[in-house]
C-alpha cells in the first residue's frame, strides 16, 4: 500500500485565484469607480454647492425684478431715480457740495 500526498487540483487554485481577482476588482470598482460611492459623494457635495448658487442668483433675479419694476412707468420710485441718476450720470443738486 502507498500512500499519495493529496495536493489541491490546478484547475480549483485557478478558480479560487480568479474569483478572488474578480471581486476584489469589483469591490475596488464599488468605493472608487467612475459610479462609486467616493463618486457619489463628491455628485451631493457638488448639488449642495450648485443648489446654494441657484438661491443667490434667484435672490439676485428677485432684488433686479424689484429695482425693474420699481423704475418702471406704473410704478416710479423718485429716491431710487434719484440714486440711478446720481450713480450713472453723475448728477449732483445744486445745494450739495462734491468732495473727492
């Protein structure tokens, strides 16, 4: 009688090794990939930033909607006339004095 050392089969170790590869591959692909969840965290930092900078320019819209129609014909604002006037033209009153 003798006696045969068992060793495993090449064909499991190939099995075993590429299984291996494969979900450490896809392990790697699910944290850092293209649609991971690094990935994704950066994509909500960004809409946070993005939805912040779509309220001030909304604000921004709504302030200029404001000054619009406040200038408008149905509606003349004399003070914020008076402001245009002084910053664009440069208008002054004939009682104030300029001093630069």
């Amino acid at each position: 009688m003798t006696t045969q050392r068992s060793r495993p089969a090449l064909g499991a170790l190939v099995f075993f090794g590429t299984a291996f590869a494969l979900a450490i591959y896809f392990m790697f692909a699910a944290v850092q990939g293209d649609y991971g969840l690094f990935r994704r965290i950066e994509i909500r930092a960004e809409k946070a930033a993005l939805m912040n900078e779509l309220h001030e320019l909304q604000t921004e819209v709504a302030r200029m909607e404001n000054l619009t129609e406040r200038l408008s014909d149905e509606y003349l604002d004399l003070d914020l006339l008076d402001q245009q006037a002084r910053d664009v033209l440069g208008l002054i009153r004939s009682d104030e004095i300029v001093i630069r």
